[in-house]
C-alpha cells in the first residue's frame, strides 16, 4: 500500500473552508485514496473517498491532482464540531488492510 | 442500522485475568476488524475476518485472541495481558464485495487499562 504524507496540524477560523493535503506519491493506479476523521476519545468515521475524479458529499469535497500524487480534502464551512485529526489512507480496491497513517489535527478556532 | 456497537465501553483487568470484548453490526457487512490504539497514535490493525475466516494477522501476540462466531459478531478474547496492552480497541466493518470499495464504519471502541 502506497504511504501518505501529511502535516501535522492545521488550524482554521470557524466559517472559513479547511483544506487537508495529503501526498502520496507512490500511488498506484488501482488504489484510492479515502478520509477518515476521528473525534476525541471517538471512533474513526469515514468521510469520503475517490479514484481520479473529484468527488463531493454532505460533508466535504476531495480534490485529485491529475497525476494523482497528491489530494486535498475540503471543509467548505468549517465548524468547531470539524475540529479532529484527519486522515489520508490510500487503499487497493482489493483488499481489506484499511492502515492508518499519523494524520492531520485540525482545530477549527472560534 | 449504520452503527458496530462495542461492549463493555470501559474495562479495567488485572494481568491474570481473561475477559473478551465483544463487537456487533447488523449492516450486513462480511469483513470485521479490531484495531488497537495508544493514546495520540493513529489506530493499528490487528486482525480483519473475512466471511467469519481469519484472513490477516498483524503479528498481534498470542495473549490476543479474536472470534468470529458469526457473520454479525466478532469477539477479541484477552488473557494474561501486560500493563503496555492498555489502550482503545476499535471494531470496524466493512463490505466484502471488493467491487464495491465502500467504507469502515468503526465502533466507538472499549477503553481497556490493564493493572
């Protein structure tokens, strides 16, 4: 499974749009990328994925590079509720090896 | 029903003890995971069930032994633990359907402290 960068914290005004890079450099063509958050003390909760075309849902939109060496997720209105670490996996379709990496900690500031 | 419901919530054991924690989906999902998470890491695999079949072992020790006595049910069975074992064990499933590339959906764990 291709290894995921990510920084390791951001911060974003409460209102404004949030947006997580993620590289993954080594991605290969059959792998997607997927975002998962996790609250404190939560379990982690799925937000979205994607292969090559960008994609968008009730919670936020993902946005691929057309190389596909890098993606960014965005919040369009970020809320204090929004504040979590998010993180990037990339996955072969195959498989059920679902790895975490070490994630981003946003916190979404009043 | 979109929810994998773990038990007990909290669970406090002495390195003697055996004791299981139990996870639940009713979504139909054929593929259950349990992962272990230390406090400010990211969640580490343990082990993935496909159709009730253990299909990956991440090198987890013996002293953790997983179930899965149903398509519904996965079980993590603990014994003679060490004090470094305490940690948040999360549950997920999942679609076994490749083709269908759908997400985790993951429990809100069992905090487990081991004395």
């Amino acid at each position: 499974d291709a290894k995921t960068t990510q920084p390791p914290s951001m911060d974003c005004a409460e209102g404004r749009a949030a947006n997580l890079p993620c590289n993954h450099s080594t991605i290969s063509g059959n792998e997607y990328v997927y975002w998962y958050r996790q609250i404190h003390s939560q379990g982690p909760q799925y937000i979205i994925h994607g292969l090559k075309n960008n994609e968008t849902n009730e919670m936020a939109s993902l946005i691929i590079t057309e190389d596909r060496k890098s993606s960014t997720l965005i919040l369009p209105h970020a809320t204090l509720r929004d504040t979590a670490v998010y993180y990037c996996i990339v996955k072969w379709g195959a498989t059920n090896k679902l790895i975490f990496g070490t994630g981003t900690l946003l916190a979404v500031q009043p | 029903d979109t929810e994998v419901t773990q038990t007990p919530k909290h669970l406090v054991m002495g390195m003697t003890n055996k004791k299981s924690l139990k996870c639940e989906q009713h979504m139909g999902h054929r593929a259950m995971y349990w992962y272990k998470q230390k406090a400010k890491k990211p969640p580490e695999l343990m082990f993935v069930y496909s159709y009730e079949k253990l299909s990956i072992n991440e090198s987890v020790p013996s002293r953790f032994s997983p179930e899965c006595p149903n398509s519904s049910l996965l079980n993590l069975h603990l014994h003679a633990l060490q004090p470094e074992d305490s940690a948040l064990y999360l549950c997920a499933s999942s679609h076994r359907r490749t083709e269908l590339n759908t997400e985790a959906f993951f429990g809100q764990g069992t905090r487990l402290t081991v004395v």
